[in-house]
C-alpha cells in the first residue's frame, strides 16, 4: 500500500505528465495505494478526475517559493501520509529540491536531481554540457535585456525559448523582437535564441539510477501535431543513436529518476542535435507504458528503495492517440478546492 | 547496380501496405507490386528475379516491370531505405 502525491494534473490541449503517470502507477498489476492530486489550479483538469486521485489539495503558484510549498506539504502530510511524491513541472522543482530534506524526515521520499544536477541541464547550459560530453547542440545564445538582442539576418530561422516553457520560430528580426518579448512578460528572463536545425524531431523518456546508469529508455515520434507542437498522437519507436544520446545525457548528469530527451536528427548532416532534456517524466509517458515500459512504475520501487527485479521490453510500433472527453464534477466542489484548498476523499463525492 | 537493403530487413510491413519504420517511426503506404519488390529484396532478389516474380504476377511487358522496379529503387532511395553500394 503506498500514498502518492503526483503533481502536473493539468490535461488540456498542451498536458502536463501527472495524469499518464498517475494511470500508468495504477494500471501497474502491483499497484496498491492512493494517489493525491496537487495542483496549482482548482480547474487543473485532472483533478476533477474522481477515478483518478482520491483527494486533491491545492498548492501555491511556485514563486511563493519554498517555505510556502514546505508548510503546505507539512499540512497535506498529517492527511494523507505520503511515501513518495512525484514532481512533474519544469517550474516547481527547484522548490521540490530545496526541500528534498524535511521531505525526508516527514516520510516522502522523492527521486530527483540535485540543484547541480538540475541546473547543468537547464536550457541555459545546455550547450555547455553538450560540448563536456561530445554531443551535437543547436548554437544558444541568452537574451537577459530586450534592448539585446543581437541576431543577425542570415542567422533566420531561429527558435526563441522561454527558460521554463514555450518556443516559437521567428523567420524575421521584428518576429525575434516580438517573441522575446511575448516570453518574457510570460515566463520572465532570461529568453534563449537557439540556432534552427532543419529536421525531425525523436524523443525518448529515461529514468536513471543516479549512479549514471540507464535504467531504462523509451523512444517516440510524433506523428500528429498541435498547433503548439506537441505531439497529439505519437508512435513507439527503436531508435539506437537517440538512445545513445540519452545513455550520454543520463551518464554524463549521473541523473536520478525521470528525464525527457527531445532531439532533431538534421536534414542537413543526418546527426542527432540535442534540443533539450527536461527533468521529469513526458506527458506522452502512457506509451511507454502501453509499449512494455513502464518508467513511472519503476521510478516507484526506485524512489522507495527497492530492489528493481522487473524485466521491461519495449516494442516499436506502438501508436497513441490523445482524444477529449468530458468530465462532469459540481461546482461545490471546484469552489471548495477554491476556498479550502482541498478536496478529501474524492472518489466517495458525488 | 548492387544497393544495400539492410534497413528494409527492420522494417514492420503489413499485408494491407503499411510500412513503418521503426527507428525513425516513418509510416509509408505501398501498392501490392511495392509490397512484392520489397519482399523481394529482403529476400536477397536479383533485379531480374524480381522483374520474372512480377511478370508473373501481372499482366505488364518486360518494359513496364523494370521501369516499375527502378521508379520504386529510386523511392526506396529516396526516403533513406536503400542506398546504392
């Protein structure tokens, strides 16, 4: 029996992770406990999901910081006696991590990385890590001042990136203006300007163990978009250059637990360019699962110090589809989780 | 002409057509007459063999079948599944 905390519930057009990681928990044939939803947004849609999480608690937005995040855990715990929470926004684990100790002793074991570990394979140096360990990268450049912005005209196309989300392709000097500055009113400075890299993109999800091995890599390709990129359906694949890449990344950061690989493999010279590692589970992560991978199973028994017994092996093939459905919950409720922050015993409402 | 058809024995072909390629996640879609040249060539068949298993098959002169078999090399190169040694 075990209690998890799973944040990222929102489900939307562009998803977060926590909804495909939270089914692929419970559809593990092991799989014995509750999960509780911590979501930012009283109208995050997977937490209106009464199959899905037995309770849900609001959190303060992550700029609150560390200590408001902390006291609210401390508060959720005396509830809900969490054994493991899994973090999956780019935005919260630095506070995660800065708190990873008091967690500890409370009882809530997590399997992230340390602020070094996170920081080396930010957007912001990513470069830098790609050049230590030998892998290709697009050129990045920081902007930290609109009135900065020194791309050049034969460098167009370029992609503009937010430090945490978003990216956007400018074909012109005022596009570049004007994305920087559409990002920075979002997601603040500083915004990256990275070289394009004409191509397709592959990508795969690892856990690591934290002594720099793989434990474990699931390969995809998108293969039906949204207007925001995301892959909207997507198919399993076996690709042994993208899971070098990731063996390198994974290796290189002695990385624990979940990260996303995104890679271009370049029109131009036929090689993998790394684009980004995210440091947490993709929210395409049900595939793996469905395709004989099930990473956020295996984090599980990782984070709770277990043995990992369990032979996985991945098939190619395997084709997924996001579709929209309708979730009917009261209005009571959503004002409730509003007004209270909570929400208990979920699945026994309505 | 000697092509190198090591990536076509990876790939997942379907009998309805679908290909898919399972390093890059490519899915194409082929005629009956592609199907049967790249079984044809997985199996190690010569050009000639493969332009006899058409002509057998179907009801085109020498001349169609070879030109068929060239415009499908030239697709198969094309999209990075052959290349010529």
């Amino acid at each position: 029996m075990c209690n998890i905390g799973i944040t990222g519930l929102n489900a939307g057009d562009s998803p977060a992770p926590g909804v495909a990681v939270a089914r692929c928990l419970t559809e593990h044939p092991d799989w014995s406990g509750n999960i509780s939803g911590m979501v930012y947004d009283a109208l995050e849609s997977g937490g209106l999901d009464r199959k899905l999480a037995s309770s849900v608690y609001l959190l303060s937005y992550p700029k609150a910081g560390k200590d408001a995040l902390l006291e609210r855990i401390s508060y959720i715990q005396k509830r809900e006696a969490l054994d493991v929470i899994i973090p999956n926004l780019d935005a919260e684990l630095l506070n995660f991590i800065s708190i990873r100790e008091e967690l500890a002793d409370m009882g809530i074991r997590m399997f992230i990385p340390s602020d070094e570990q996170f920081k080396r394979r930010s957007k912001v140096n990513l470069s830098k890590l790609a050049a230590e360990i030998g892998i290709n990268t697009p050129k990045t450049r920081l902007v930290t001042d609109r009135s900065h912005i020194d791309v050049r005209q034969d460098e167009l196309p370029v992609m503009v990136k937010g430090l945490f989300y978003d990216a956007r392709m400018a074909y012109t000097l005022e596009e570049v203006r004007h994305h920087v500055h559409k990002i920075a009113s979002m997601w603040g400075y500083p915004v990256l300007i990275q070289q394009f890299i004409e191509g397709e993109e592959y990508n795969a999800a690892v856990v690591g163990d934290g002594k720099g091995n793989l434990l474990a890599v699931a390969g995809m390709k998108k293969l039906v978009f949204t207007d925001k990129g995301k892959g909207w359906a997507c198919v399993s694949i076996i690709n042994e250059d993208l899971n070098e890449l990731a063996e390198q990344a994974v290796s290189a950061l002695a990385w624990p637990g979940a990260m996303e690989v995104e890679a271009i493999k370049s029109k131009k010279d036929g090689k993998f360019y790394l684009i980004e590692l995210n440091p947490r589970f993709p929210a395409w992560i049900y595939l793996a699962k469905a395709a004989g991978m099930n990473l956020p199973h295996l984090y599980l028994q990782l984070a709770l110090g277990k043995e990992i017994t369990e032979k996985m092996a991945y098939r190619s093939g395997v084709v997924f589809t996001n579709y929209t459905t309708n979730l009917i919950t009261d209005l009571d409720r959503i004002s409730t989780l509003f007004t209270n922050g909570e929400v208990d015993y979920y699945a026994k409402a309505v | 002409m000697i092509i190198d058809v090591h990536k076509l024995k990876e790939l997942a072909i379907s009998e309805s057509g679908l290909i898919f390629d399972p390093t890059s996640g490519t899915i194409y879609t082929s005629n009956s007459v592609g199907l049967l040249i790249l079984g044809a060539l997985r199996d190690g068949k010569e050009d000639i063999e493969i332009r006899n298993l058409i002509l057998n098959d179907y009801d085109v002169d020498e001349l169609t079948a070879e030109r068929d078999i060239y415009d499908f090399y030239n697709q198969l190169r094309g999209s990075g599944m052959v290349k010529d040694v």
